[in-house]
C-alpha cells in the first residue's frame, strides 16, 4: 500500500475527526483538531492514500519533552505498517526537535500496539490508573529517550 505522510491541514479536519469517532471512546472534535493547526507545540500529520485519509497522528513538544497525542488508522487499512510509519514520523520529529524522549499512553489491551512500540524502542516507565474509560482500563506509559551526545 503506498501513502504520504503530511503536515495535517484544515482540508484534512472533518475525515480526521470521523476517524476519531471511530478509534476513540473520547474523540476529539472538529474544533479540538482545528486549534492544534495554530498552536505552536503541537505537531499533527495525515496519512494520505489516493487523496483519502487513512490516518493520522499528533504529538506536542515542549522544551526537550515530546508526548503523544493520538495515532489512528482506518480499519480497513490496519495490519499494513500504517500505524507504524505514523509512530516514526513523531520519533523522527522528535529528534529533529532535539527532544530527550517521547511519551505516549495506550491500553495494556491494545497488545498489538504494546508490541510494536517496544519493537521501536519504547519501554514501559508507568502506569495512569483508570486512565481509559469505555471500557475502563489503566493505561501503559511507554518512552523512548534519545541519546544524548
């Protein structure tokens, strides 16, 4: 399967949105992602196939700290690396940025996410008790830190 992986854009909202509603018990709104095209930490990004989205991801930096904010993916375009050429689009951020680490949370559940992440590098530094709800369910934090020279 052949995407890009862009800086999102207003064009980008509304489909982004429907896919918040899709992978997300607490999605995110319209007007929630319009703001993070003005807002200076943040760093959001679409993944475009065949002028559709197929998913998306967003992070913000503050000084040297990074934090993940969502990485999504259509169903029907799941299990083909989308979700991890979104995940190294923020480390390459990230670095770029000269951040010591990204942080992100996701669903001990989500196993498949779990895995991929240690693959590139995360490790499991802590635990938000009751962070998820709908189901509820506490949240992994993962970080990656970045050698510093």
């Amino acid at each position: 399967m052949e995407f890009d992986i862009i800086k999102m854009s207003e064009t980008h909202i509304s489909e982004i949105a429907e896919l918040e509603k899709i992978c997300f018990s607490k999605p995110w709104s319209e007007n929630t992602l319009r703001y993070q095209l003005t807002d200076d930490c943040a760093n959001f990004f679409a993944a475009v196939s065949n002028n559709k989205i197929i998913g998306y991801c967003g992070c913000h930096i503050a000084a040297d700290e990074c934090y993940t904010d969502n990485i999504a993916v259509f169903p029907d375009y799941r299990k083909n690396g989308l979700g991890k050429a979104l995940t190294i689009k923020l480390i390459e951020t990230a670095e770029e940025k000269n951040c010591a680490f990204i942080s992100l949370e996701v669903r001990p559940s989500n196993t498949a996410a779990v895995h991929m992440y240690k693959k590139l590098g995360f490790e499991i530094v802590g635990k938000r008790r009751n962070f998820y709800s709908s189901p509820a369910e506490d949240a992994l934090i993962m970080t990656l830190y970045f050698k510093k020279d």
